[in-house]
C-alpha cells in the first residue's frame, strides 16, 4: 500500500531492518518480538506486521495480530508497553495515513498497553484520521513506578513502616542465618537453574497456570542474550521459595529503568515473607548498579503501592471505521460507555473501556 511516498507492506519479522529496531527498548525489539512470535501468539490469532518504508528506507513498523477479534496489537499478558515504532525523522501523520490505508479491508482495530503521553500519537492518529479511521481511547491497565536516585537507604526510608521493619529484619535474618541463600542469573548459562527454580515455585504459589507456559523460557533466553536480564531466587534450605525476573536497561530520558516482569512465591514458606524478602534485595542490588527508575509492570495489584509511590494509567485505542457497520458499532459502543460511567457517576475499572 502506497501513501504519497510512504510505502506499507506485511512482512515476516526477519525482513525488518536491524536498523530500524537497534536501540528500541526491549519490548520493542527484535528479541521480544520472536519471543512473542514463537511463544505467546493469541489463540487462533496469526502476526500481521506492518514495515513502512519511504523509498528504500524503513521509517516504521506496527506490528499487529489477525485473530477473532479483527486486528489487534501483538500485545500479550507480558507486555508492559506497546507502540508502533517510527524512525527519528519519519513524519508521524503520513505514516499514520499509509498505516490506515494498510489496513483498510478492517473495520476495526484495538491497540492496547499504550502511552497517552507518548509525543506522537497527535501526528500518528491525525494520519489514521485522513484515512478515515476514528479513535476512540480505553483505559487499560495502572502502571505503578518510582524514580530513585539516591540509593537504598533513602529508598527503604520511602516506604510505609510496616514493610520498612519486615524488610529490616527479615532481610538480615535471611542474609546472616545458614537456612536462606539468594542467587542471581544474568547470564544465558544461568538461565536453566533459574527457571527451574521459578517453575518449581510457580507451581506452588497463588497464581493460576501461565497463558503461555513456553513464554517464560524464550523470554529468559533472549532478555540474557541481550544482557538485561536480572533473576533472582530465595532459596530455604536449598529449596527455592521465592523467584522473579526483571530487565534493566537505558530509558529514553537518560538513567536507568528496572522492569519486574513476573514474581512468584511458595503460600506454604509465608511466614518467612518470602516474596517481600526477594523483592527487597533484588531492589537494593538493582539501585547499587545504577537504576534511577523502577517500573512494576501491569496492574494495580496492592502490594505495588508499597514499593512504588506513583501511578499511571496506561491505555488502550479503539480505531474504527466509522462507515463500516462493525466501527460504526464499535465507536457506539465507547460512546455509550463513557455516557453511562457519567451520569452514573462510577470511575473506571482497570481494563474497562471508556
């Protein structure tokens, strides 16, 4: 699909330029994307991945998903963050007009875990909009952070006091007696006893199976290859009961972004607080190498309130094609939702459309 000079085509992910995906955070790049390719697909759903050239150079890629649902964002239950991915000098609108051309035989298409304030949606979805597509934005998930740049004391100091005094004395006890151990994996002949060790606790802790069981080992895999990767377990006489994963890397501002991906610990070990004791260390090694951000993921679980002070929403589009019978359904659909939330007077649940 041409659009002035701005040419769009699907593609098999090995046809994106390198270049076009050097230096994108993680989930941007061409590692998680064969994870998610390879390991995390949605049911009864094939990629469909846009690469956008001007001439011969490469200025974009969005890479969606055909499924049930129409398309959608190659989103999974591991994404942190979504976006379409356009070079420095790419002109947002008209990469936005030549995407809304690409996929003009839709009526709909859902992006999820996105960014509001990202700086290019405004010239991105004015481009979707000449091509006669109609947006239509969703709350989707809260996102809980906190900026620390002053290492773990100030830090530890942050938190409310009952966690403080768990942390102090647990954390020493755990460090100072012979019955807990910590390990960390970083490196890709790390990874093995690693995810055994997640895998064992997993299947002890709260949480119901994984969606896609075969995530985690791709995942572990290329986040270690590509040097982001920090994992640690607790250990209780030699038996894990705790285990998480993180990546770390540059963020787009400067400093440094700590990402917790998956954490787990064994119901049966709760009285040593074993899920609080890892997450203590981990934080403190993770601030002793550098992080001045850290970023717990997807959700507004409790817990994260006590390690992080400040939320953001993230979001979702519905992008409609309002002279198609099914957009035209779809836009009603948000409309009359944000109507009944207002005079009803009832906010937003995470995940709900509005």
């Amino acid at each position: 699909m041409t659009c002035g000079r701005v040419t769009v085509g699907a593609v098999p992910l090995a046809a994106v330029p390198a270049a076009l995906l050097d230096g994108q955070p993680f989930q941007f790049s061409a590692p998680w994307w064969r994870c998610v390719l390879a390991a995390a697909l949605p049911d009864g759903a094939s990629p469909h991945l846009l690469l956008a050239c001007e001439g011969e150079r490469p200025v974009g890629f969005l890479p969606l998903c055909r499924g049930p649902a129409g398309l959608t964002g190659l989103v999974t239950p591991y994404t942190c963050l979504f976006q379409p991915v356009a070079a420095p000098e790419a002109d947002l609108a008209a990469l936005g007009r030549a995407f809304g051309r690409a996929c003009a035989d839709g009526a709909v298409m859902q992006l999820d875990a996105l960014d509001p304030d990202w700086p290019g949606w405004e010239g991105l979805l004015g481009g979707f909009a000449a091509a006669v597509w109609r947006a239509s934005w969703f709350d989707s998930f809260g996102n809980w952070h906190e900026a620390v740049s002053q290492g773990w004391p100030a830090y530890l100091a942050g938190r409310p006091g009952a966690l403080r005094e768990t942390i102090r004395r647990k954390l020493a006890r755990a460090e100072n007696g012979t019955d807990q151990s910590f390990t960390l994996a970083r490196r890709p002949d790390e990874i093995g006893e690693a995810l055994a060790a997640y895998s064992s606790v997993y299947r002890r802790s709260w949480k119901p199976p994984e969606p896609h069981p075969d995530f985690n080992a791709a995942f572990l895999a290329a986040a270690a290859e590509a040097g982001v990767l920090r994992m640690g377990v607790l250990r209780h006489h030699g038996e894990p009961v705790a285990a998480q994963y993180w990546t770390v890397e540059d963020g787009p501002g400067g400093g440094r972004i700590a990402t917790i991906l998956k954490l787990a610990h064994d119901e049966a070990a709760k009285s040593l607080s074993p899920g609080t004791v890892l997450t203590a260390w981990m934080i403190r090694l993770l601030l002793a190498e550098g992080v001045t951000s850290l970023d717990f993921g997807r959700g507004d679980d409790p817990y994260k309130r006590l390690w992080a002070g400040a939320r953001r929403q993230r979001k979702g589009l519905i992008l409609a094609r309002p002279w198609h019978p099914r957009g035209a359904a779809a836009l009603a659909r948000q409309a009359a939702g944000r109507l009944r939330r207002r005079f009803s007077g009832a906010g937003t649940r995470d995940g709900e459309l509005r």
